[in-house]
C-alpha cells in the first residue's frame, strides 16, 4: 500500500533507506555502509565534513523508486535490476577526533576492519585522507595476504611529506597505503589524473609499477577500456581490490560539490561507466566515495551523483 | 570516552539523536517526535517538506553539548538544566499522499492519535495544515473532553473557504480546529499576528472568544506577559492545551526559511521567552513547529532556531 | 531610436516581450504562450510552479538582440533569421487550483484547446503532470483525429497508478495521454531517456509502440539521427506532433534547476538541435517547456536554456 | 470564483497586479508606478537594476489576498483597509541609456513628469542618483513652486562633487535637488542617517536648513515622533512632499538586498510606521523606493519589505 | 585627483588598504594587522579560514569613503574622525600548519608577540583558538606583568579538556589563557553570553572571579553600561587588556558568518556600541574579530560589520 | 621549511602570490598583471567588477602547489614544468571612472603601455570593452607596426553603433580595435562564437577578413586545429598578437559566473588546449581574460577556471 513506500525526502536518512545497525552486526547482509565526517586533513575548502550525511539523503531517492517500482530496468542496457536482491546497513558515523589525526585514523581502521570481516564494506567520507586508514582496516579484518587499490581521482595523492601538512593529509594518503605491507604501488591504479603533479610523475609511475591512467588516457582509449585494465591490473596478483572514488575524478562543471576541483575531468557518463565496470569485477571486495563537500554545490548535484554512483556498482555486484 | 560523544554533524539524524523508534512504541518516554514532510497546502512558497529533516539535524547540536559537558547551566536565569531527565524518542516520518489531503490528514492524524495514548506529542511541519489533523489526533488520543489550542503565528489562519484552495489548506487550519467537537474559537489564543487579515477580525475574535494578541500586544505589553495570559485563557475550561508555533511568527529577518514571510515579527529572544512561559505551563499536552521551509534560509538560522525553541519548550516542562 | 529598445532585464515580462492577450484574442498571432505555474503534482523537490515566470525573464535576452540588431544570422548554419517574421502574444497563466488537481487539469485542457483553436500553442510549466491536460486541450481544440507525441525527458512517465500519487502525478502523464482516444503508445517517440524505469521497459516499448530513444542510443546514433526518427515515426499515421521538453531531460550539469534531476543527459548542444530538428518537422503543431524549478540554479543557466531551445524551435518554424 | 483569484506567484507581473498602461494614459488612476532599472551610478556593488523587477513580483502577495480575502483588517491599528478604494496602473520601465547618464536623467525626468501631471507617482528604482531626476520631473509635471523632500537613508547624498564620479552618482542626488529651483536645503529631511559623513556635517545641515535624524534620534525620541517633524518641516513653506525610501535606511540585516548597507539601521517596524506616518500627511505628493538589489539577498525578504512599505504609504493614503 | 581614490572593491586586498609590511617592521605604526586563516580547532561548521580575506575586503569601503571624503563626521555623537590620524600597517597572514595545533599555537604566539613588542596588534580570525597563542604572544611580546582580558562571544570557552577535541580548541581558549602566568580568571570578563553553558556556571565565575554580563544582563542593564564594568574589572590590577570579539557575540539574524551561532545576540548598533566604550579605554592593548566565516553568509553582512566593528575600536582609539 | 609555504587561502591575494610592483617597475619580469574592475559597459548581467579579485585569489592555488611540490609535471603530455622560470609581478587595479567610459578607457590606455613597454601585459576584466582601451595601450607601448587580436568568446563584439548604448561598451570592442590604425579585421580571429549575430555575420567575416571559427567548425574540425589556424592567421603579416579570452567563450555549464552566457560553448578542456596552443605561439605578446562575474557561481568555478587558463598560457610561453 501506499504507506509502504516512502518519498525520497521522507523519513531518517540512512543510505538506500537501509536499516540502522550496530557495526559489530552485520554479518547478514551485502553490504554496510559507514560514514566519516572528517575534514581536517585538507588543503584547500573544508566541507567534506557533511558529506556522508548529504550522500545518506541524495541515496533516498533510489529507494524510493525501487520500492514503488518494484523491479527495475536499467535503462542504458535493458537488464533488469533487483532492489530486493540487496540487503544494506547503514552503521552510522565513526568516531572521529578532529584534532587527533592518529587516533581518528585508528577509529577508522578498526570500524572498517570489523565490517570488513563480516560484509562488503562501502565508506561515506569524510577527505580523501581517511581512505588509508580504512584500506588498512579492509586488509586487517579479511584475511587477504595483499590488496589492489583502483583510485579514481584529479590527484595522485602520492605526497611523502609535505612541509604544511607532515606525512597525513589528505595529499599522501596513497603513499601511506603503498608503505603498508599487503599493499604495494605494483597494484595500484590511477584514472582521471589531469593538473599538475610532482616532477617526473610519469618516471616515478613507471618505476614503481602504478598503472597511471590520466584523463588523456581516458580521452584517447574510451573510459571502458582504460577502467578494465586499471582493474585488471589491481587485481592481478592481489586477493582483493579497494576501490576509492575521489568525487573530484568527475569535472567540476558535473560536481563541483567538493574542496579541490581541477577542471577537465569525467562526464557523469563516465562515472558511471567506470563504477559499472568496477562492479562487475569479482575482485573488488570494498569501495569508498570520498570528498563531496555539498555545500558547494546549492544544485544538490555532486551527492546526487555520488550516491548514484554507489548505486552502480552495488547493482552491478549485487542486483543483476 | 570520546567515542561516546558523537559530533553535532555526525551519525544518523534523529531529534536530538534520540532512537528510532516505532509509533506504538512510545509509551516509555517522555515525549515522542514525529515529522510531517508535506506542503501541498502552501499558497505561496513552497519547501516545508523540508523542514523535518533539517529541523532533525539542527536540533543535534543540543544533544552534543548536553552530551560532553553533562549537565547545563541556563544562562538565561542560572538553572541547572539535565538532558538526561528527559527520554525522547523519534517515530520518523508519517505516510503522506501529496495529490491527496484526506488520506494525508487521516494518516497524520491516526500517527498523532497513537503517540499522544502513550506520550507527549512533538509534530516537525510541514506546512500548517497539518496542525489541523494533529490537533485532531491528539484530541482523539487523548481522553481529554476539551482542548485549547495557543497559536504563535504571524497569520490567523481562520479562513474557512478559500475560492482557490477551498476549505482545507494552510489559511484554514484553526478554522478547522475550531469545528472539532473538542475545540472551539473560546479556547483558542493567537500570538504575534501582523499584517493583514480578514475584514472586521478584531470583531470576529471578539465574538468568538479568541483571545488575540498582535504584535503591536507584544511590543506594547511584552511577550512575557502576553503568553502567560495567551496559555492561561486557552487552559481555562479545557482539559489540555496545544501549542503551536508557525515559525513565521517569528520576523524574517531572523526566521526567512518560511514559505509566506511578514514583516514585523518576534525576535529570538522573544520566541525563546514564549515557548520558556508555554513550557512552564503544566496544561501543554503538545506542541508542533510548522512551516519551516529551510531552503530559503542559507545560513541554517531558520532551522537551528526551531530546533532551539522547541529545546526551550521540553526544557521548562522536563529538564529543570 | 534607443527608447525604442528596451534592455533584456527591463519592462514588464513576457515571452519574447510579446503582447499581453486574452486567451480568446490570438487568433492573429503565429504563436500564443501561455503558464502554468504548478507544481503540486512532483513526487521529488517542488518548484516548477517559479517556471513560467523565469523562463519569460529569460527569453527577452533575444527579443532585446533581435530589437537592437535587426536581422539576426544564425551562426551554427549562416542562415539569416528575422524575428519580425514572427508574432507572438503571451496571454499569461492559467487559472490553477493546487489542492484540486482535476479542476486544475480542467483549467488547462480549457485553455489549450481555447489557443489551439485559434494558432500555435506554446506551453511554460509546472510539472509535467499539466502536459496531459494540455495535450488534451490541443487535441480537442483542434480537429484533429490523432495526434503523435514527441518527449524529450529523463523519465517515460508511464506510471499507470502509484502507491502515493494515485493516477495523476508527473510520472503518469503520458500514461493519461496514451489512454486519450486521439492518441495512442503507438505514435509516442521518447528521446533522452536514462536512469532506471519500470520492469521489463524495453519489451512494454515493443510491445505498444513507443518509440524509444534511450541515452545510449543518442550516442551512439548522434542526436539529430535520433530525433529525426522520433518525430517522423509521432507523425507517421497522426495528424499532428506535440511536443513535450522536460527541461529534465537535458544534463543535470547544464540545467540543475529542476525538480527530479537524473546524470547523463543531453549537452545543450544537443537540446538545441533536438529544437532545430523538431522545429523543421511541419507536423509539430504544439510545444511545451516543462519543470523548470529556477530557484535549484541561482546560475539562471536552467531557464536561459529552456526560453533558448523555445527560440530555437519557434525560428525553424516560423523565422527562415 | 476562484479563476478570478490569481495566486500571488502566478500572471504578468505588475505592481500590485496593476493594469499595465502607457505612460501618457494613466489620469484616471490614484498612482501610477514606474520602474528605472538603472545602477551605473554606484559607489559600491551592482545589481539595484533588478530593482523594479523583485518588488512588482512581491507586491503580489498583497494583490493576492485583497482579492480573495476582499476587505482587510490592519492588524496593528484594527482599521478596515479596502484595496478597491485604490487604482493603480503599471506603466512599466523607463527608456535607460547605461553609457549615458544625462540622457537617462532626462528620459526619468520626461517620464516622472509627465505621470504627475496626471496623478501620483510611484517610483522604482533603481540607484539613488535616480531619485535626482525623478524629483525634477515630479517638480515640473505639477504646478508647485516648491517641493519639500523627506530621505528615509543610511546616508545623506549629500557629496556636490566626487573625485572619481564626478557631480552625478548615488552620493550626490539630495545635493543636486538641493540646486534645482523648486528645491532647497531647507525643505529636506533626512531620517534614519548613520555611520559616517562628510566632515562638520552638524554643522553643514544646520547652516544649509536640513532636518536631520540620525538613527540616534530615532533610538531616543521614537521613530514615529522623528518622522512627523520631518515631514512637518518638508512641508511647512511648499506645496508639496516628494518621499524617497532608500531601502539601505533599514538594516542589513532585516533588508541586505542593497549596495551599500551601513550596519545599525531601522527595524522593519520603523520603516513601517515611517510609511505610516508618511502615507498620513496630505502633502506627500510622490514616493520612491531605491537601491533594492535583489541578488544580495536570497531569502527575497529585501524585495518583500519594499513592496510592503509602499503599500503601506499607498494604504493610508488611499485606502482608509 | 580622482585616479588617487581607488574604489572600495578595486586594488590589492589588506586592511583598510594599508601597507604591506614584513611582521618585524611595524615598529612606525599605530596598529598592526595580522591573519590567522585556520578553523580546524571548531567542533561545529568550518569555514573561519576565510575570515581574514573576507574582513580586509570588507574594510576597504571605510579606506574609500576617508580617502574620497577627507575628513569625517562620526553620525552618532557628531565627532570628527580623522582617518589620516592612523597609521595601519598589514603583515599578511601567520604561517599555519592545519595538521599541527601546537606548531600552529607557536607561530601565532611568536607573530603576534613581534607585533607586540612594536605596536598595537590587530588579529584578523581564525577559529576563537587562536585567542589564546595571540593573548600569549602580547604578553610575551611587551613587558606586561598581568594582562586582563574581554571576551565578547555568545559561549563561555571555558572548557578545560573535551573528550572529543582534548585540551586545546575553540571551546577552551579562555581556559587555556586563564593557567597563562600572566593571566587569571580574575581579569577576564565575559559579555554577550547566552544559551547552555557547563554545570553551575554561575558559580564558576563567581568562585573563579569572572566578570560575567549575559544577555539578560545586557537586556536589562544596557550595553554601554555593562561594557564599561566589564573593561574596567578587566583593567583593574591589571597593566593590559586584550579584546576578544568573537563575531558569534552578535545576533545570528545579524552576523550569520560563523560556524557555532546562538539565537538572542547583541544588535549591530550594541556591537558597535560595544566597541565604542572598548576603544576609548586606554588599557586596551590589542584586539582580535575571531570566528568570521563568511560562506555561511551570501549578503557579506558578516564581514562586513566585522570589519566595522574594528574601525570603530581604532576610531575611539586613535582618530578622534 | 612549511613556514615558506603559504596555503592557497592564506596571505595578500595578488595573482599567483606574485610580488606587488608600481606599474613603472616590472622592466625586470616576464609578465605583469593588471585588473580592471569595470562593468559599466555591459548590456545584461553586471558583476565582472569583481573579476580581477577573484580570479586572483583563485590563481593562489598553483603558487602553493608549485611552492610545496617544486617543478612539477604537466599531467596531459608528461612535460616538467618550472613555475621558477616565470617572474610575475602585479601591479595591482587600473584607476577607473565608472560614470565616464572615455577617462576610464584613456586610464586603462596608459597603464596596458607602459607594462607593455616594460614586458609581456596581462589584464584581469573587467568587461569586455576594456580590451579596447587594452589593445590600444598594447599597441601603443610597444613599437609594432601592426597587431593581431586573437579573440575566443561567444559573441563578436563588432557593434559598431548600438543605439541604447552608442559606440563604447561591451558589445563594441572588437570594431573600435579594428578602427585603430595599428589594427585591422584583416588581423583578426576569432573562435567560439555561436548564437545569434548581426545580420549577413557569415558574408561580413568573408568581406573584412575576418577568420571566423564558430563552435561548429571547433565541433567539426577539432579545437587544436582551429586555434592553430587561428593564431597563425593573425600572426600573418602583423608584428604581435593579442589575446583575448572572454570566459563566456566556454559553455555557460562549465563558468556561469559571467554576464552575457550563451549556451553550446567549449569545454574546460577544448579552452585548456586553446590556451596551450596560443601559448606555444611566439607572436602573442599579450592576453587578458574577460567578463568573469564571479557572483554568479557559487561554486567558485569560473574564477578558478579563468586563473588556469592563464596559467595554461603562461606555462607554455614560460615555463616549459
């Protein structure tokens, strides 16, 4: 009956208007979703702070649909999509301690760690920093012996050490990962990278075994066929690839919703092309959505694309 | 621990992050929260579907101050004031049917009829229609015989027919509570009113028993010693009292997310006086906060001093 | 003289600074506008009801250049335009009642037939629930036996009964028109379509005749292959086309200010030649612009690009 | 009936939903408005040239329940208010040369002129300088041989010559009507003057005649006091009063819509009564309302008080 | 000449269009501005990075008016302020680490303790952290045995370590300057405060020696007179006093740029009163605008009455 | 050290934290920048007054990035980039007379030659009419015989004569630099144009010798192919050429912040690749950067887009 079926606007906001969970109880489901509200490791606009919550919202909408729908059709290639063959929870936000960049870390990791041992994790942030610490709890609580790491993303993120910032800021947060010992830059792979980088960006990819996709790349080759190889490289010897989405991958005339746009990036067509050839690759085990700063962006657009990306690839792995 | 101190932007939005709860579960706390997203009843600007959802969010800045410093200090009169002495609960949204206002009224009252058996009712509007089915709910939920009804509002809302929207719609809601069989114009007390109204509405209050203070009232008189008298004359003769607060009463430029603002209001600090006197009033039975269109008001204000008054309300009724 | 130009953003606001009429006194004109600034029938964010006045403001950026330069060259194909060719008369907006959604579309359906009868009917909205009534006033207002439709939208709008809205919602509009007896599935053509749709949408197209232009297949075909298609197929068997934009349609990117936005639509580039192409066509006899909501664009982008594509049409139609 | 109510938001936007008519035809109307969408001459920030604009579509609330409430009460004094005691016609806006200040002096000048030679003008601006031109042509098209001038302002325009504007711009336009022969310092009052001005301007306005109220004479003798003497004194020793409202008289933050807002300054009950006031005294004879930009302010608050204050003076003046 | 006057919004951005200077070269100055653009110290909305810039653009409108007008009449008491009786000089922004507060603390300390030991400091905010490395830098930098200290803000910053934040963020810099050696509790006053505050603070202040004047004691004392206590309890036994504003002092309807508002502030023309009594008082030694954040603030309100809130301390203080 | 290093947001916004230089004294670097806060000129949207701030503090970013990184890598083809080998001052604002186009054009005249004397002239609008003025300078301070004018924009700006705004404004720069005795349409190309322009546009570029490049030969052929020919054609028997960009030149969905947006423009990218290829071209002696009215986007990507154009230009001339 009608009563069944929320509007998109209605109700508390969880993602997909999932259930609300403990984190330590979701062993019976798809996938859980976690926020983290943090943004004190940027270097330009804060407001990554309030994009978990924006993404909850923007998410409704599919709900929403789905259950007044029913089953769905997928309009860019006509299967059928299945809202009911998903079960999602919504764990809330992590702790998070915005002037201890160490200890937040840690609250991080060890949220994402007891997810991961239990379901498919899918992170809310939150800067782009916080993805270490939750690639580092994905790694602790599998049992994975080494992961793959595909980043979508305007920056490599490849900072050691910045002279503002130190080792942690939301600049070295792929750094930080490749030191970890089930990760390595070998399986790494970067698509949308356009601007500027450190010097001899191209030597240093190449030297360390990143497989570098910039959005010259994407222009020359097609995005479908640069995302197959990006994946299809993590994946190649690791058991588990991590997928981080930096919202700033997509150009800034699509979400310009987030603190640190370079011009010249993905259509939205793209973006969801990328995230449904993420989703349909067994090895992807976790994916985050990272720096969508809302209040930049008065049309609601970027979390709307954010949480539709999301959507993507849990259709593509979960629904079809 | 920090970790039990969630920040006023993070986790999941409920008011003052109170748990979820189902509507027939409420029998256990002091007071229950339900939202009503719906303006299809407006007749000018639209957007108070949005008001739940931010009044939700705003609201959660009392729950984590009140949650890491303890116990609080009023600093308004020195009174200790204990979060922890009031137990609220939050049943959500109620089903709403926007092409069809019978059923949404029947709906809205059915929810506030459950929750006032049990508790204390909070209604977060939604356009001021939905006063009238609340009302009506709460009368119904209650065993009380009468109700009085006290009305902070820039505008009477006693039109009885509209020749554009007929009889039911935000210019009509206390002329449809006046019709209920609990509820009559002698019960009803109207604070803040301004601007224009119905020709002859100084006699027709007369006459029909309301009780009527404009702001020029308040200016004159104080809204200290206009609301007590407003709650004193809607309780005289009646079993309990309904409070409602149309946030227009307040002055746009201190209120502007409302979808028919008037010049000339209360300022915050009148509004805060109002709900301390209401609050302090042992015949308030429940109270609701309508027509909060948030998305005309940028800067958050609008929403965060609606969550705020209603705080103030629970605050003198609960707290102290 | 220079008083006889008068700047874009200056005067009283009509369409293409046309003459205001009655709706019963444009029998004399190429083309007669008319608004209908409603907006209770979405099932996602209002605002459509601001459509029809910011799309007028819009349009008199050409009635000012076509004023101050005369002739104008179309500088995508080097053909010269004169606006002189063409007259207009806006005869402002409907009656509408918007708790009353049948006396609405009775309102509508009255008046369209009333300029159908007389010239060229151009339709400003509101929701897209109003085109059914107002094909429907086209239909009887004119003798035609069939009339074809074109819909350039995100969505097919073919609900046939929602939980929540019931039968007439903007998501069932061309489910009402399909059930008219001078239309038919059969002589529908959707272009743009994305997102997701109802089960099995690609076999209901099949099966009653719509002709179904998805997003991949403007990319994959170009977008003036696509349109040609639609409109000649609305044609084929009909006595004339009606045209029906969902602003929608385009991407969220380019036209943010609507109500129900979905990534991955039109580039403006394209919306323009879909109005070139469709403007060409000699079956279209009608043409609406509908969701518009201005206020989620405080660039002006939105309603620029929907007066725009209007111009666009009413040039190939009427001005070369 | 209800066709014959047009929701505020709905039609052709007029002043008060006023018939629109050529400047030369209005003599049997009580007022008659026009706009000058002008702001090349501002000291500060851009946008008054949306000015007439923003307050005939806000006027229209008003013109929306004077029809469907018929007569009104005025809720401050109780007094009946009959908008049908009242006509008014819109004559739209005046030719403006952006480049060409003196032409534009002109054109507002031919045009105030030749509407009060027929009956009450009402302004819309528009900058200030305007008000210069406006005056001159108010003082040309009646028979007075001379006019008083009450300035409801934040600043006194008071500057003969200006370094980088030269003699004409928004700071000058009290001093260039002090120069006209109809005109002199000694029939003007100022109210509502704060933060600084020009050096030794006690003494300037005491040597030269000029009435002056600082806000802080407003603060200590009450503004409807301070606003009847202006008006006295304008009046005593000419033939009539020309009013001028510059909105940035009231505060920014009650009316931010302006150029040049100077903190501390009327409350929207002030400006109110001041219209009051002034509406009540036979010898006002035209009215302005300037500096309204409405793109400062987005709650549209700034626009909808300027509305209400020319209703206000229009009320007393016409319809009670 | 006309091409010495630069236009408010015109030329390179710094305080009242003051010279750049290098931090140890101020010693020829009346006053010294610095910037501490950094916010991560908040526990509600970011956003005080852009303070600095935001209240030096804001504050060249008063550069322009003394420049073009000369010599000026302060329109409240009619005294004449000379602002070539000033000598500004603007060293531009501290170096900051966002991921370091200690490091942050230090360089703040050691800017302002140069600045100090030179001339009158201005710091331009930053998060209300900051107060305390900049109180501790004034001590340091001149010869002061005790400096007092006014605090206007709507909270108390009073707290001694959150779980959350630890001991060091904008909710504790007053703790923090109260254990410095040269401070006590006994000299700090604290005006404008309102809302919830820690248990028996009332106590609190008493015990520990605060001068605390809430907003009831505003209310009912007036500002003038509580503002004068205020500076002189701070004054006394004292050889300083160091000014704190903290914007949110100010009404949220007023001064909504900043990140933790509470409704029921100080008016403008309080604030500026506030600054008035402050500026005349010859122990003042140094002054900070803190927690501006001007993006939650469209009209530039914000900055704006910051900006003039300063100018009128230095007014008082050096040009009359 | 990370005191060096200045956040993107922080300190005195000059463009790329260039050093503030007289306009006599850049003999010594590469490139010297100028803004021009005017938009008297315009026809539609005024704001580009704001430009030259904007575009500066956006340009802040790659001062920090190339400050923290050192040489870095342009992402596109891999080449190190060197921002050490590029020396920049800024001379801060153009004197301007906003109520007098002659004087401001005379003042912006002067300022463009003596940099153009000096070294490469770069000039922040402003409208564009101020390329004339700038133009004029250009070839004034410089000893060529003859100049080129490379112009991307959406509209040609060959108005000889409007009647609302005569000879001199926004409409009409590019006809009065073709009057110029150093000038000549001969010399001019132009790429990007689309929309409407004056009649037999097509037929007048062929006569004058103009190179005309409409989006559709920049669709149709490539946008590196098009301003190769482009700059060439304007290289050809001229001594120099000048560049001007009017952001409106890109599609109104990638930089709405600018007054006159017509939609079907380039691409961030396609405007990327523009500037590279004029950078590499040695004949371009100047460039501006035009019409950016920063207050019409929110999201701040217009300014940030202008300032990488720049830096795109001035990488390749420069720094590679």
């Amino acid at each position: 009956s009608g009563a069944d079926v929320e509007l998109a606007y209605a109700g508390l906001d969880t993602f997909l208007k999932s259930e609300p969970r403990g984190v330590g109880d979701v062993g019976d489901v798809d996938a859980a979703v976690f926020g983290v509200p943090y943004d004190n490791a940027v270097s330009n606009r804060p407001g990554a702070r309030y994009g978990p919550g924006a993404i909850r919202e923007a998410s409704e909408w599919w709900a929403y649909i789905s259950t007044y729908k029913g089953q769905l059709t997928n309009m860019w290639n006509g299967e059928q999509v299945d809202f009911d063959d998903i079960s999602v929870a919504d764990v809330g936000d992590v702790p998070l301690f915005p002037m201890d960049v160490e200890t937040t870390a840690e609250s991080i990791t060890a949220h994402a760690a007891t997810i991961a041992e239990q379901t498919f994790p899918v992170m809310l942030g939150g800067d782009h920093y916080c993805t270490f610490p939750a690639f580092r709890g994905f790694a602790e609580g599998t049992d994975h012996d080494s992961v793959g790491f595909v980043q979508i993303d305007a920056h490599t993120d490849t900072v050691s050490e910045s002279p503002v910032f130190g080792a942690d800021f939301h600049g070295s947060s792929t750094a930080r990962i490749a030191d970890l010992p089930k990760a390595d830059y070998d399986s790494v792979s970067q698509v949308g990278i356009r601007g500027y980088e450190s010097a001899e960006y191209f030597e240093f990819a190449e030297d360390s075994g990143i497989d570098l996709y910039t959005m010259r790349d994407v222009e020359d080759r097609g995005i479908v066929s640069v995302v197959r190889d990006a994946v299809e490289s993590a994946a190649e010897d690791t058991d588990a690839v991590y997928v981080t989405f930096d919202i700033d991958g997509v150009d800034p005339s699509v979400a310009p919703g987030t603190g640190t746009p370079v011009p010249g990036g993905l259509t939205a067509r793209q973006a969801l092309l990328t995230m449904s050839v993420l989703g349909s690759h067994d090895a992807v085990g976790a994916v985050d959505m990272m720096e969508v700063a809302p209040r930049y962006d008065s049309t609601e657009g970027t979390e709307r694309l954010a949480a539709y990306l999301l959507v993507k690839l849990l259709e593509r792995k979960f629904m079809v």
